[in-house]
C-alpha cells in the first residue's frame, strides 16, 4: 500500500495555514504585542520577588498583589483578543459563503 506524505482529507482544515482578514490583523498583532510584554514584565517581578530575601508573609502579601495587578491589567488584552476571534471568524465564514462582509 503506498503512503503519502499528503495530509488525509478530514485534516485538510487543520493543516491550511490561517489567515486573518487585513482590517484586523494590525490590532492583533498590536494586542498580542501588548500582552507578551505584560506577561515579560510578570515574569520579571515574579523572580525578583522570589530572589527577595524579605519575611515571608510580606512576600506572600507582595505575591498576590503582583497576581491581582497582572490580572487586572491582562483581562483588557484578553477581552479584546476574543473580540477580535469573534470578528475573524464571522469575517471568514462570510468569506466561504460568498458573502461580503
């Protein structure tokens, strides 16, 4: 039996490469820009903290202030990046229907 390097046909919309519609890639990739850098920062205060050598119920206290502050500042990010999935995918049905948008 001979084998193909091909994908199998009910895989086919797993391995097309995705694209986004050109009015919205710019805000996405400006939002995930946003969100990388808030989780580098994140990261960044957390290892500092964990080197700090202070008691450990001030570091304790400083842990979830940090977890609540990133929490806060990365549910705009989040919120809008499902926005932006909602229009992309409304936008691309639209698109294999034949319709315009």
């Amino acid at each position: 039996m001979p084998h193909s390097s091909a994908a199998p046909d009910y895989l086919a919309p797993l391995t097309q490469a995705v694209t986004y519609p050109d009015e919205l890639l710019p805000e996405l990739q400006t939002m995930l820009a946003a969100l990388a850098d808030l989780e580098v920062r994140y990261e960044k205060d957390r290892e500092q903290l964990t080197a700090w050598e202070g008691p450990k119920a001030a570091k304790g206290r400083f842990a979830a202030q940090l977890e609540d502050r990133h929490k806060r500042e990365r549910e705009p990010y989040v919120q809008r990046l499902s926005d932006l999935e909602h229009r992309t995918m409304r936008i691309m049905a639209l698109q294999s229907t034949g319709s315009t948008a």
